[in-house]
C-alpha cells in the first residue's frame, strides 16, 4: 500500500481501539520532515509516551521492476507458476499450510478467468462478425473485445486485486528467491536508517514487517547486527506480522534470506516476536519463520511465536462482518480488535512497555508448526 494508506489507517484503527481499551492516541505529522511516518503521544494510564512512526518503503521497486501490461502481467503469471511448478516448492508449500497457498493461487485463477472470459467474448464477436466480414476482417472486432474486456478487468483490480497480487508474488519468484540488486540496495539503506535511529535516545527502536515486508526486515536487521552497529543492550526489537517467509525461503535460490533467518534468530542484540493468526488464510499461520526455512541454530534465542487469535479478539459480530474478506484480515494485526487481548498492535507500538516487556514470560503457541518447507539438498 502507499505509505499514506498506513499512516490513515492507524489514524483510524487507533482511535478505535484507544477507545476501546481506555488508552489515549494523538497522532501528529512527523516533526523532522526528511521522510514518511507520523508520531503518536500516548497517556496509558497516566503514563505518557511519544512514539515516531518512519515507513520503511520499498513498493515502488516491485512496481519499477514489473511490465505493468496486461501482456507483460500474464508473463509474470507464467514464470510465478513456473519457478514454484519445477522446484517444487508449490507442493511442499501446501503440505505445510494449504491457506495461503491457496490465497497465494487466487491471482493466478483470477487472471486466467478473466483470460478465458475475454476468449469466450471474443469467440463470440466472431462469429456475429463473421456473418456479414470475410474471416480476417471479422478477427479484428473479435480481438477489439478480446482486449476491451481485459483492460475492464485491469481498470478494476482495485477491487479484484489479481494484477496487484500477481506482481508481488513475481517480484519474489523473479529471481528463484534471491534479492536483486536493486534490493539490496534499499535493504542496505534500510539498515543504515536504523542503525542512525540507534544512535538516538530512543528507549526502543522497534522494526514492524507485515506479510511479505517479515522478509525484508529479517534481513535488514540481519545486516545491522553482522555490521556491529546493535547492541545487546535491550534497544532494538523486530516485530513480524501475518508473516509469508515459505513463500520465499522455499524458492532455490533463496539462501540470503534463509541464511539471515538462522543468522538473526541466534543474536541477543534483538528481541524478536512473531505473530500471525489461523483466521488469516493469506498468511502461513503459527508456522515458526525460522524452523520452516530449514534453519536449525544450536543457540537460538527467537522468535517468539504467538497468536493474534482472532477467534477470542473478534467478537462474532465482528468475525461475521470480516468473513470471506481474505485481504482484510491480512491487515488486521494493523487494526482494532474489540476485545483485545495480549497483541494489541497500537499498545506495541505507542505504549509504554517494550517488546521484550509486553511478552516476558510467554511461550510459544502450543500449535507452532517447525516442520521444514525448503528441499534437502
């Protein structure tokens, strides 16, 4: 999403949920102006916080690095399927949680809908054409509609989401699960933008990846800590989201981001919580990030993994309103819960308790799945 689609929606959420849970939000523009966020006073109780909120964006490489036809999508579509087909991730992918890779196959029956629709019109154009135009001159209002009902298609996917999917997913598979250069670059810059924030006298610097950002941020903060600019001191927090990692890390080419999950979650400089939930199908529920990766470290210390539980922290009104809403609930840790409990993303956030603090003591959801998604080899 745009990075002012995030700042609204806590904007929104958190108000929501401050009223809900008795806590107080002012939310302002951030007051250095170099980048994108916002900043948050809070009064939890009477105790008071201020919070900056920077989004970390890289959106724009996914979109610059796609053909944004229709043509160059069905490409994409060709080679996503491809790359998870021949290596077979796809199947080792629905062994461990058939949800998201389902979700994860939506774009692709999507688009090819819409491809046979645009046939079947198409088709159809033809042989009305055909009664009255020679062949070749009846193919052309044929292909006319053709196109015409994939462009409608695209024109709509705001609310389809087939082509916004199907990039994401391609811009991963692209390269087998290695990170391009371009990447790289922003992951090196992400880096760099944390490591100056350390250098404050911020009491907590916390990293939030949500669904396929889980990836990026485990390796931000992998390269921070391998650079020796973290400290065990408590300070730096990795907080990750309704998290897709298997869709990556299973890929062949993926031993960056596989090696800096095994790296990461042995450092003591990070306190590491992860959180997803079963209701949400678009991402690999309570399957511990790091163990699915086919990482093992001797010395591991993180992450935590642990519940949003929707069932308890949505009421069945609520749960009612969300169903079949796949792409909502993939966003709802960034939400209000109307009966919160423990994960409460604005208290995380905005409150007084660091991330180590909120969830000391806590074990692991007891339905954490370590089974491994990525082929021996």
């Amino acid at each position: 999403m745009p990075p002012r689609r995030y700042r609204e929606l806590y904007r929104r959420e958190g108000a929501e949920q401050a009223r809900i849970a008795g806590y107080h939000l002012t939310i302002g523009p951030r007051r250095d102006g170099t980048s994108f966020g916002w900043t948050v006073q809070g009064d939890f109780a009477g105790r008071r916080t201020e919070t900056e909120f920077e989004v970390l964006v890289w959106a724009d490489l996914v979109q610059a690095s796609m053909g944004r036809s229709i043509a160059a999508t069905y490409w994409q579509l060709a080679r996503t399927a491809w790359a998870y087909l021949a290596s077979g991730a796809l199947i080792r992918l629905m062994r461990l949680r058939r949800g998201p890779v389902l979700a994860a196959l939506y774009p692709v029956a999507m688009l090819l809908a819409q491809g046979l629709a645009a046939l079947a019109l198409g088709a159809l154009t033809f042989r009305v054409a055909a009664l009255a135009l020679p062949g070749w001159a009846a193919a052309v209002p044929a292909l006319a509609v053709g196109w015409a009902v994939l462009a409608a298609f695209e024109r709509h996917d705001n609310r389809l989401f087939a082509y916004y999917l199907m990039h994401d997913y391609a811009f991963s598979a692209r390269h087998g699960g290695a990170y391009p250069a371009m990447l790289e670059a922003r992951i090196a810059a992400f880096a760099d933008r944390v490591a100056r924030a350390l250098q404050g006298d911020a009491d907590e610097v916390l990293v939030v990846g949500h669904s396929s950002g889980a990836c990026l941020a485990v390796s931000v903060l992998a390269d921070l800590v391998r650079s020796g600019r973290a400290h065990a001191d408590g300070r730096l927090a990795l907080l990750t989201l309704g998290h897709v990692v298997p869709m990556v890390a299973s890929l062949p080419r993926a031993d960056r981001l596989r090696a800096d999950l095994g790296y990461l979650a042995t450092r003591p400089e990070v306190d590491w919580v992860d959180v997803t939930a079963p209701g949400d199908a678009c991402c690999f529920a309570l399957c511990d990030p790091v163990a699915v990766a086919g990482q093992h470290p001797a010395a591991r210390r993180g992450p935590l993994v642990l519940s949003a539980a929707f069932s308890r922290t949505l009421s069945p009104e609520r749960q009612q309103a969300l169903k079949g809403r796949w792409f909502r609930l993939h966003f709802q840790y960034l939400c209000a819960f109307d009966r919160p409990g423990p994960y409460d993303y604005f208290a995380i956030t905005a409150g007084p308790l660091s991330l180590s603090q909120r969830f000391a003591g806590r074990s692991h959801s007891p339905a954490r799945i370590t089974r491994s998604a990525v082929s021996a080899r």
